[in-house]
C-alpha cells in the first residue's frame, strides 16, 4: 500500500469523546464499510459542534450478527448492553471498526473552516473518502502538523501522532 487512506465519519459528541479518551475501540456501524486496515479515520462530530476533532488508525474491520459483535467487542464499545442493542435492532449482520492511536486535534476544524477549504464541503451521513489532493485532507494534515511544540509529549513507548508519523503506522500496518 503505497498511500494511506483517508476517511472521514460523523459521530455523536458522546462517541467521539469516548475514542479520544480511549475508552471505545470499536466505532459500530449498521452497514458495511470498505476500509482497509491502515487508514485513517478522520471524526467530525456533529453539530451543535460541528468540527473534527481527532483521528485515529483502522486496524481491523470486523462483519458479524449483533450478538457476536457485542460478546467480541462489549468491553471497548463504550455503550451500555441496552444501547448496542437498539442500534442493531432490525439488522441480522453489523460492521464493526477496530481503532487505534486515536488522537485529539489541539484545536477542532470548524465546518466553516472545512467549507472555506475550497471544495464545497458537506459533512457525511456515513462516511466519505478523502483522497491525497483533497482540500479538506490538506487542511486536516495541515492542523496537525501544527500543533504546538510543547504538546508532542512522548509517553511511555508511543511517539506523538503526526500526520507522517500517522501515515508511516498505516504503511507498517497496510
């Protein structure tokens, strides 16, 4: 894999929060979706917010009834066992999203940013791929490799995720 891949996803605030913070793994979804492992998955969260605010790297996707995904994934899902079960409600197979290295931006990008980007952006329902020479991707990478000197803190044996340290996990992983 030469290039990494680029998606974008719209979450719930709540959500967002819980794979910054690292307690949800996983993001679920009722469709599948084509992504490899390796590819970056940008969050915006929806409005009243309206930005993206972190990314993480896709390591594994996983296609299974409601109930092997829950007895799988339960633990990382970051939701109750009532609420993993009424979003599935009515679907035989969902689609589940191994996530890693999830990182927070030090400052969110605005859908007002992300319209000015130039390409007349909407923010997706599901997802939407991002390809290299897109404007909304450069500014995404331009935002993180701006981020401050004093907040690229090495803990324990994790480097700080820039976009080329980002892109270089991916191409290991891909």
């Amino acid at each position: 894999m030469d290039e990494v891949r680029n998606i974008l996803i719209s979450l719930e605030q709540v959500h967002a929060e819980n794979i910054l913070s690292g307690k949800k793994h996983i993001e679920l979804r009722r469709r599948s979706m084509s992504v490899e492992p390796g590819t970056v998955v940008w969050i915006y969260v929806k409005k009243p917010l309206g930005a993206v605010v972190g990314y993480a790297r896709v390591v594994d996707s996983h296609t299974l009834s409601p109930l092997m995904l829950w007895e799988k994934f339960s633990r990382v899902s970051g939701l109750s066992r009532q609420d993993f079960f009424a979003y599935f409600d009515g679907v035989s197979k969902g689609f589940a999203l191994s996530l890693a290295a999830a990182e927070r931006l030090h400052k969110p990008v605005s859908l007002e940013s992300l319209r000015r980007s130039g390409n007349r952006f909407h923010p997706p329902q599901f997802f939407m791929r991002l390809p290299s020479e897109d404007c909304v991707l450069k500014l995404l990478h331009s935002t993180v490799q701006s981020k401050p000197d004093n907040e690229h803190k090495v803990t324990g044996n994790h480097e700080p995720h820039t976009a080329n340290t980002l892109q270089q996990s991916a191409k290991a992983t891909g």
